[in-house]
C-alpha cells in the first residue's frame, strides 16, 4: 500500500508482503511442492497491514469498516467474469481443498458468471475481525507453523523509490518491490527526447530494449532487510548516470542479442492482483496492490473461509542453468521479490498540476504496462483513458519473445519485426487501472481489457 499526502508532500508505504515461514527449507520445498502445496504458504500480513493503514489514517471505528464487507458476503454477491474464469481455468486441480472445491465447483461445476453466492464463513470471520481485533486472525484455522510464524511477524519500514521525470514526482515501493527498475525505465527513456515529432516506430523499439535491460535489472533485486547491499543496488540503478550508460546499451536499429539481458533468475511471478485506487477530496492519494500469487494462491481454503497464498512461488529457486540470484534466495523470515507496483505521481514543485495513481496485475508484465501508460501521460499528454486503451509490449526474457496485447497494430507489428523482434500477439498482457486529478476534477477509469472493473468520477 502506498500512501501520499498531498498538502504535505509526505509518502508512506505499507508494507504487508507475506514473508518465508521461520521453518522453510528450500531443498524440501522444490521437492514436495507439487504435492504438498500447503509448502508454498508465507505467513499472512495482509490483516496486520490493513489494520496499521486503519490506525495511522481510519476515521471509522475498525468493527464497522469490517461489516461493509463482512455484510456483502453475508448478503451475497454476483459472481464476476473474471472470477468464473479463474475457476473454470483450475476446475481439474487435483490437489486443490474440499473446501475450496465446495465452495467455487459444488458439485464439480464451476460457478458461471452472474451466479448468485453467499460467503456466511468470510462474514463471521470479518465480524470476528472487527470484534475481536487482528489477532484473533494469527491464532485461528492455520497449520500451527503458521500461526506461530504470524505471531512473530512484524511490518517493516519501507522507503520510496522516486524519481523527477517531465516535470512531475513519480513514486513507487522500494526493495523487495521493483519500484526502481520503473525509475530506471522512465530515466533510460527520457534521455531520448521523445515526443509527438518522434516517428512512432522508434519509439516503440526504445521501449522494447528499455525495457529488456530493466526487466534484467529487476531480476537483482531483494529483501533489503536480508542483504543490505540491494539497497546500494537499487540507489545505483535509480542514478542518472547509470541511465545514461544503459541508453547507451540500445542499438538503434536492430534488436540487442537473445543473452544480452539474461535475467539473473526466472521469477514465477503470479499474475494474479487486486487493486484498489482511490483519490479523494480530503488530499490523501491511496494505492493498494495485493495478490495471493496465482489465482487461488495454493488452492487451501481454511474452514473459515481463508484462501491461503502460494507466495513461495516469488522466490528464485535453484535451477539447472546456474542463473539464480542470492539476493532473492528462499531464506526464514524474508520476504520475496515483488512485482506489485502502486504508483503514484504528482507535480515536482508546488500543488497545482496533475496527480496519478496506477496499479497492475500480471507478474513481471505490470512493470512493462506501468512503465508505457506513464510514457503515454507524462510525455505525450494523452488522457488517462486512452493512455490505458493503447495496445502494450512486454519482452519475455527467457524465450526472447516479444509479446503484444491484442491491441496492438499490425503495422507496429511488422515494424518490430524488421528490428529483429520476435513478435507474439497474446490476448491480455496486464490489467492496469488508475485514478487522475487535475484541479479539483477527479477521474477513476479502468482497463477496458477488463469486463469487471469499475472506476468512478468525482467533480
């Protein structure tokens, strides 16, 4: 969760990554895992790091906060596209609970969209969270490992990773998040001068190599508490100086060679996120990204009604090819490398200008997607709905592929290839939503890739 103040110019980020059980042992995990999908649970933090936003900024008492939506699952609700595909799409996982399967395939049929479910478990959950406080939540239905691991867990101390950029201030999370990698994105790609006189095709070959070399850059980064040299790391990456030599890296004319920007590991990235934007008249900007990993984390559905993540998955194990990086090794108690990336923007001096707020889904693609969106906003000047509606890029390292989303030009297509690109057209790369002020004049709009997202407009 990232936080930032308007009047005074202060940013905060709560951080609630999920972190390695004290009782974790790598070599077991990459054994069993497939079997025992209980190994790829991290301790819990969301509901620590909820209940710290409430304490620091809440104006509402806790308990009634919590019956807004404890009283919705009470209630019940539609089942949504997205859900009803994300089932249909682990309908035949084996290893999934009874619980799980009861409640998203009763009878092993999966819920279509627009079928009406109640969820009365997750309501007295939410009702025993708002009576009861957090704790109640680290002592209930978990493995005991899990809960004496929550137990100790505390939340850390994160700093902002920030950078000026055309005239505006862009924040993002620091390590273990890969906020600087999207420093060093738009840092690379400022130095080219781009603008509306610029043909469109060399832009999209800059991009394209950008952001090949960040990507890669990503894939050094950790948890700062457990190495304190990735935060030297990530300081060096966000320096202008580093951008300058990495420009330098990028041919003009042809595509960089397949091992060029090898990643120092493959990130099994869950594509899986939620997100909530919000800006509102009281001069806060909230933006919050949160993901179990994969659709349904490790597919354990707790008797109160929890899904319990599958976390672990972030973390680079050891492979056959020797490329794994340290720094982002499986270790008690550390937390995985991250590619949740809040966003916020604002105006680089004084209050009067434009402000954004941007989330995305889809792993390592969120930081390709964030990266063009801001391109489209803060150096083109587009509007933020049709900053979201262009078609986007994201190179996959470890095939070399360069994928594009169905929106996507076949003309741009063609020209990428000329380039030596190995273009592939998938349907969705990431999801990214966003809110944006200007004045007192306050948008929310969504992807219009996604069939269930909202957003709202405030005047």
């Amino acid at each position: 969760m990232l936080v930032h103040d308007i009047r005074k110019n202060e940013s905060r980020v709560i951080d609630f990554r999920e972190t390695a059980p004290f009782s974790i042992q790598e070599e077991g995990l990459r054994k069993a895992w497939e079997t025992k999908p209980g190994l790829l649970v991290g301790v819990p933090g969301m509901v620590k790091g909820l209940h710290e936003a409430h304490r620091s900024y809440g104006r509402l008492p806790w308990r009634q906060l919590l019956s807004f939506a404890a009283d919705v699952a009470e209630d019940g609700f539609n089942v949504t596209h997205d859900l009803a595909m994300a089932i249909e799409e682990v309908r035949h996982q084996h290893n999934y609970s009874e619980k799980f399967r009861k409640t998203f395939l009763p009878d092993g049929q999966p819920l279509l969209p627009g079928t009406f479910m109640k969820r009365p478990d997750l309501a007295a959950l939410l009702n025993l969270l708002g009576s009861k406080g957090v704790s109640v939540f680290y002592s209930g239905n978990m493995t005991e490992e899990i809960i004496s691991e929550a137990k100790r867990m505390t939340l850390g101390k994160y700093s902002i990773a920030s950078e000026q950029t055309a005239g505006h201030l862009v924040l993002s999370p620091s390590p273990p998040h890969v906020g600087p990698a999207l420093i060093t994105a738009l840092n690379i790609l400022e130095g080219f001068n781009i603008t509306s006189q610029v043909a469109r095709e060399n832009i999209l070959h800059w991009m394209a190599e950008t952001l090949k070399i960040v990507l890669a850059l990503a894939s050094t980064l950790g948890d700062p508490f457990y190495d304190a040299s990735v935060s030297h790391t990530a300081e060096e990456m966000m320096g202008q100086s580093t951008a300058n030599l990495l420009r330098q890296l990028i041919n003009d004319s042809q595509s960089s060679a397949p091992d060029h920007h090898a990643p120092q590991f493959s990130v099994e990235s869950g594509p899986s996120a939620s997100q909530v934007l919000v800006m509102g008249p009281d001069d806060y900007i909230v933006a919050i990204v949160s993901s179990l990993n994969r659709p349904f984390g490790s597919g354990i559905m707790t008797s109160s009604g929890i899904l319990l993540n599958s976390q672990m998955l972030d973390f680079s194990w050891v492979n056959n090819t020797g490329n794994h990086s340290l720094r982002n090794f499986i270790q008690p108690g550390k937390r995985p490398l991250s590619f949740l990336l809040p966003t916020v923007v604002r105006p680089s001096e004084g209050m009067c200008g434009t402000y954004l707020c941007l989330g995305a889904n889809g792993g390592d693609k969120a930081l390709s997607s964030i990266t063009q969106v801001l391109v489209n906003v803060l150096t083109y000047n587009k509007n933020l709905s049709e900053s979201l509606s262009l078609g986007r890029l994201h190179p996959h390292l470890q095939s070399n592929v360069l994928e594009v989303d169905s929106e996507f030009s076949e003309e741009d297509i063609k020209y990428l290839r000329t380039q030596g690109q190995d273009v592939e057209r998938v349907g969705v790369l990431s999801l990214v939503h966003g809110a944006r002020r200007t004045n007192n004049f306050i948008i929310g709009v969504k992807d219009p890739r996604s069939m269930d997202a909202e957003g709202a407009t405030i005047l």
